[in-house]
C-alpha cells in the first residue's frame, strides 16, 4: 500500500529541486488515478509536502 505514497514522494524530491509545484500537483493525480485506496494518503502526501515547499 506505500508503494504508491513512496513513488509520489520520490517524484517530489525531484521536483522541489524546481519548485515545481504545477507538475507536483499533476503527479498527485496520476497516482491517485491509478490507485484510488491510495488516493487519500496520495493527496495527504501532497499537502504535507507542498506546505513544507511553500511554508
């Protein structure tokens, strides 16, 4: 069940190198697309990360 949560915060690492944010949020869907158990703890991630991007 973390796979999905541990790809999305892989990606983010990526990202937040760019402070991209748009693609950020792009990637949250797709995963929460693919897997809609997940979809929660997806989008949580998510918020947790771009609080910690833009706080």
């Amino acid at each position: 069940m973390e796979t999905y949560v541990e790809q999305f915060k892989q990606q983010v690492m990526m990202k937040l190198a760019g402070h991209d944010t748009q693609s950020l949020q792009e990637t949250a869907e797709q995963l929460a697309s693919q897997s809609t158990t997940d979809a929660t703890m997806i989008w949580q991630a998510y918020e947790q990360v771009k609080n910690e991007l833009v706080g």
